[in-house]
C-alpha cells in the first residue's frame, strides 16, 4: 500500500477534527487531541483553518479543575446549506438544510403523471426555486430518486414510474448548477436519513424499510450505506410472497408490492366498497372511485373490520418479507417509513407478529422496531445526507 502523501494526512485528519467537534458541541482543543490521538499543535492549527472558513466558532469557557479554563467549540449549523430532493411520489419535493439538517426552505412541484424529459424539466424547475429562495449560498444538491440507481456513476439505469433509462441525471445536474451532484435510490437515501438525523440507537447497522405507493429498504452496514454490487440492495417491493397472485407492474405475479404497498391497500379497498354498500368507507366517499389511503385510514380509525383486515394483511406480508432481512442480515435496529405508518398498530403488530412467526425467535427478540420520525421528509434529509457523507464525512 502506498504511503499517505502529506496534503492526504491533512486532509484525513481535518475531517477527523471537524467531525469530532461536529459530534460533540462544546469541546476544547485539548478533548479533541484525547479524542483523535493528533498532537494539540495539530489540533490546534486545524481548529484555526476551520475556524476562518467559518465552519467551526468558539462558544465560550468551559469549567477547568485547575488551571486556565479550556475555550469551548461549536459546529457552525449555518456554514453550508445543501439541497435535498425527493422524487419517489407525484409530487417532488425538494429543500434547503443546514449542517444538521434543518430546513430552511421547503418547495414542491406536482408531476401530473409527467414522465421522461417532461418530469426532467420539473426537476430542474424545483432546483431552480430552492437556488432562488435561499439566501446563503447551495454548497451542492442530494437526490433520492425511485428505481435502480447507480451511485457511482450518477446515473438513473431505470425509473418505471418516470420512464428514465439511463438517465445522466448527475452529470445533468452538475453542468446545468455547476454545482456537486450525488444521487441515489429513495429508500437508501432515507436509511441514511434516518441514520445521520434520527438514530436512537447506538448501533452502527439500520435498516429502513419504506412503504408508500412502492416498497423498498435501505440498509446501512458500519455506518455505510450498502448498495449491493448491482446497486439494488434493499429491493424488497419486488420478491413474490403470494403465490398467483395479482400481476405487478414489474411483470411478476404476487409481488409484497401488491399486497402492502398503500397503492394495493387502496385497491382492496376500493374492492371492498363495490361489494359491500354497509362499508364505512361511504361516510367519507360518495363512491370507490374516490378511496384514498386518507379514506382508507379514517374508515379503519372508525371501525371497520373489512379495511382494518386489509390494512392487517399487508402488514403481515410486509413483516414475514422483513423476517427475511433479519435472517439474512441480522441488523437489530429496523425503521419502517413512509405513508402506510400512519395506519398506526392495525398494520405495526401484525407486522411485528410476522416477523417474530417467520424468523428465529432469538434473532427476532433482539430486534428492535422504530416508526421514523422524520415523516414525509426522510428522503429529502436522507438526499441531503449525502453530501455530508461525502463531502464532510459526518456519516
């Protein structure tokens, strides 16, 4: 192996200092000398550079036993804001965050079934309001998107709900802004979303599964996001759980997505409304047709036991697909996201249920199960987590 070269230790140990300060508001040079193993003349010069380019600011005195009291260190929440886009739904959303994710303005753009160069122009549309609106400089722009993302290449290699087949959407992004680009799949960016702005737990593994009109997890492994070597890791919307069941849209037959996925819920629904006039489903619509997941969740809050077993069925599949992850795996923290959440314990216990039935029980039992509290912006903090990952390295 190649020895560091002089500007690559630096650089190696700059990123060490500002992510320690980063973790921990309120340290002294001193700490972070303990706490990194670099010699406090090391610290010290590093803290000065970070210091000036405004990224890192002195709060104050700290207590000192004996001696002089240490000068305390803060992050700098406002130094860099970045952008963060979601496109997983008919609407794009898109904000600006600061350091620590949080949002400083927010915009949205509906699609109207847009696909191919239309929904591209309404991308760009939204990135041009977000520049617009913000008053402190883009330092660059994070995209979740739905499909098989390749991460590496920035590249959208398909999008069936957009119609994008390879799509250069990275290097699109770059030459039209002039700005850093990253890219990836919805559900990976919302694991690390969850990871950088909402983890309760200690461990350095998480799972995020999210659930909306599709299904996907994101999996981060060693406080790595985990592609997997085809960048489809976490693909789980797509692996057959009811045999001959109904056709999806990928081709297949039976797919968890059309079970457990709120598009599916909609559509058991709007079944159940046709066959059964005394449904509650008619106090909040007139007809089928107008069965929404709002619709469907007011009917289940309401009582009805035929939308509360739909609503229970598609929580089971989803668990007994999620048993699957715990074998494979053995991560011990799963986060579930997305807009079938809302459906409260109906659909969470018949999960858990599932996944304790279909999965070692000693595994099971030492998995602990989270709803995200990031709500309908863990895509947008996951799109903008990837520029701390990779340009500061704070993930």
């Amino acid at each position: 192996m190649p020895k560091a070269t002089r500007f690559q230790t630096k650089e190696h140990n700059t990123r060490l200092v500002y992510k320690t300060i980063y973790a921990d508001t309120g340290i002294s040079r001193a700490e972070i000398s303990r706490k990194t193993k670099l010699t406090k003349t090391t610290v010290s010069n590093i803290v000065a550079e970070l210091v000036n380019e405004g990224l890192v600011e002195e709060i104050g005195m700290g207590i000192s036993d004996a001696g002089k009291p240490p000068i305390l260190l803060s992050a700098v929440d406002d130094a860099r804001y970045f952008m963060g886009i979601d496109l997983a739904n008919s609407v794009f959303r898109g904000a600006i965050v600061n350091l620590r994710g949080e949002i400083k303005y927010h915009f949205s753009q509906p699609i109207y079934n847009s696909t191919g160069d239309s929904a591209l122009k309404i991308v760009f549309q939204l990135v041009d309001d977000l520049l617009n609106a913000s008053e402190n400089p883009v330092r660059g722009i994070g995209i979740g998107t739905p499909g098989l993302v390749d991460p590496q290449n920035g590249v959208i290699r398909t999008s069936v709900n957009l119609d994008w087949q390879d799509l250069p959407l990275r290097d699109l992004i770059q030459k039209r802004y002039e700005l850093s680009c990253f890219l990836a799949n919805d559900c990976q960016a919302a694991a690390l979303g969850e990871y950088t702005f909402a983890r309760n737990s200690s461990t350095s593994n998480l799972v995020v599964v999210k659930v909306g009109r599709g299904i996907g997890s994101g999996i981060v492994l060693n406080g790595k996001l985990h592609y997997g070597d085809g960048y489809g890791a976490g693909e789980i919307g797509h692996v057959v759980v009811v045999d001959n069941g109904e056709r999806c849209a990928c081709g297949n037959y039976g797919c968890l997505e059309t079970v457990a996925s709120t598009s599916a819920i909609i559509r058991l629904a709007k079944k159940l409304a046709e066959n059964d006039q005394k449904s509650l489903l008619y106090q909040f619509v007139s007809s089928p047709d107008e069965i929404t997941t709002e619709c469907v969740l007011q009917a289940s809050n309401a009582g009805d036991l035929g939308v509360q077993t739909i609503i229970s069925n598609a929580g089971y599949y989803l668990g007994t697909t999620a048993a699957y992850l715990i074998g494979i795996l053995n991560v011990q923290h799963i986060v579930f996201a997305g807009s079938v959440i809302r459906f409260g314990n109906v659909f969470m216990e018949p999960l858990k249920r599932a996944m304790q039935d279909c999965s070692m029980s000693n595994l099971s039992e030492g998995t602990k199960i989270d709803v995200s509290s990031l709500g309908q912006d863990i895509v947008i903090m996951g799109a903008a987590s990837l520029l701390l990952a990779n340009e500061f390295h704070l993930t």
